[in-house]
C-alpha cells in the first residue's frame, strides 16, 4: 500500500546554482502539496547520520562531504502515490539518464550532484521526514 507522503531534498548543487525556485515550481506544478519546508544544511554528523545505509559504500565520505557543503531545503511533500510520482518526477540518478523534462535531467550537474534526493520507499519517506521536521513543522 503507498503513502501519500515523500520527502525530498534540494541538494546544495541546486541550490548553489540558484535553482530553489523552479525546482519548487515543478515540483507544486507536478501536483504535490508542501506538508513542511525550510532551507538548512546539515552537518557532517547530520549527513552521516542521514546516510548511513551508504556507510560501507565507497562514495560515502564523498557523499556526507558535499551534502554538508551548503544550504539544502528539505520538504515534505504530498500527493496521491506521492513516492513513486516523485521519483518520476526527479528522473534518474544519472542525469545523461534521466528522462527529458525531469528535475535532474534539467538542473542536476552530475551523478554525485544530482541537484535533488527523494525518498525510495513509503517508510524511508517517513524515516526521512522525522529526521528533519518535528511533528509541529509538518502540517
């Protein structure tokens, strides 16, 4: 059974590159609601924390590096089957991949700066958005 939640995170490519905005508006224009959103960055323990899965794989030091190196905005979003539209909607990991019209195929610089995270499972979307929002930040 899916959820109607996902999470996501505009990763500090996008955001370095001044791509908030129309990332966001894709993202609304797709259908989803926003449930919470702030701009932050995470720490080196943050992004640890937040990728540990990854620990035993070799990009992993590579990983926390650049997802603490700037400001992300992280979102909960909703929508009917909202992990699997979401997925949809940010393309391939690889953005030379990833369908003509998605996220990462438009804003994404490469394989690791991918421009955007979403969550991959319905309890990875929760997990995920209780690691970043309180139970009063999402509405």
């Amino acid at each position: 059974m899916s959820s109607n939640i996902t999470f996501t995170m505009i990763k500090p490519d996008a955001v370095a590159d001044g791509h908030i905005g129309a990332i966001l508006e894709m993202i609304s224009n797709a259908g989803f609601k926003f449930k919470a959103l702030k701009l932050t960055q995470l720490t080196v323990a943050d992004a640890k924390k937040f990728y540990e899965i990854h620990a035993e794989r070799p990009f992993y030091g590579e990983l926390v590096d650049f997802m603490s190196s700037g400001p992300i905005v992280a979102a909960v979003l909703e929508k009917e089957n909202a992990v699997e539209d979401f997925r949809k909607l940010i393309g391939a990991t690889n953005p030379a991949e990833a369908a003509e019209g998605t996220i990462r195929k438009k804003y994404a610089r490469s394989v690791g700066e991918n421009a955007v995270h979403g969550s991959d499972s319905d309890e990875n979307a929760l997990i995920e958005a209780t690691f970043h929002f309180s139970g009063r930040e999402i509405f």
